[in-house]
C-alpha cells in the first residue's frame, strides 16, 4: 500500500497545477472586494496646492483608475477610458502611480484627460493600501464608499460592457 502513496501524491499535484494554469490571472480575488476603500487625501497633479480625498466621493459611484505615463498597458487602455468618459456614466478619477508630475500631465496633454480629477500618489503609498499588483489597476467605488470591483490591468470594451457597465448601473440605481 505504501508503495501507491507517491503515485497519489502526484495525481493530487497534478490536479492542483492543472486548476490553477486554467485561471485567469487578471481575475485574481482582492481581500478589499466589499469593504470600505481605503482613506486617503493626495495632492492634484494639475494644482498640486490642492488636494483630493476619497472621502469627497461619499454619495455617488466612481471609479478609481491607478495608471502612470511610464505604463504601457495604460496606453492601451486610454481610448476606452476616453470613450467612457465622453459618455458621462460615471466619474472616473485618476490616481498617477510613482510618476513624476511633469511627465503624468505631458501624458494626458497628449493623449486626451479622461478623468473628472487626477491625484498623485509619487511614493506608491495609496496604491500599497489599495493593493496594487502594478498598473494600470481600476476599482469601482459605490456611495458608500465601499470597493465593489477591482480590474487588474487594463480596461477593455469587453469587459468594459460585460461587468463594469452592469455594475455601475445596479450601484447607481441603489
């Protein structure tokens, strides 16, 4: 019987790995989906005298998009936040991830400022309490502050139209 156990222990390995190469590693779960989004008050990046807090967005949903000018992905993703933006559904607010302020506003100046407002998190410490695996990275917030959705990596139309939309419409209407 002893001698069953090593081929036992492999089928069991071999089952785990096969479940976990099927998942989708953009999907991977956050331990902040339905709790409150984490405070914070940072500098604008286009008046860095003024500031912005999360807490200004209790009462409505919104969307929080972690990008920075440095990323590539961000790239990709920009036309489909431009293309939302222009439809006025919901507020998306920027948060420019470890960049410098010059080259986050030359980034927006050139390829189109989707965001209702932009902060600055230049040391990464906002992007750490929202667990960050790196950018770009969107969370959707509802009125009560409370994180409902979180896309690692970039937006796309699909599942712009697929989850995202869907869900802001059953937040807002709430």
């Amino acid at each position: 019987m002893m001698r069953f156990w090593p081929f036992v222990a492999f089928v069991v390995l071999a089952v785990f790995l096969y479940i976990g190469l099927g998942l989708n590693p953009r999907e991977v779960p956050s331990p902040l989906i339905n709790k409150p989004a984490p405070a914070f008050t940072l500098p604008q990046l286009h008046d860095p005298a003024k500031r912005f807090s999360s807490q200004d967005m209790k009462g409505q949903v919104w969307m929080l998009n972690v990008w920075a000018s440095w990323c590539v992905s961000c790239r990709e993703e920009h036309p489909v936040l431009m293309a939302l933006a222009r439809k006025n559904i919901v507020p998306i607010y920027g948060l420019d991830y470890k960049d410098k302020n010059a080259d986050g506003e030359a980034w927006l100046r050139n390829g189109g400022d989707p965001y209702t407002l932009v902060s600055t998190d230049a040391d990464g410490r906002v992007g750490i309490d929202y667990g960050v695996y790196g950018v770009p990275e969107t969370y959707v917030i509802d009125k009560q502050g409370i994180i409902r959705y979180k896309q690692i990596g970039a937006i796309t139309h699909e599942n712009l139209q697929n989850k995202i939309l869907p869900l802001i419409a059953e937040l807002q209407a709430k």
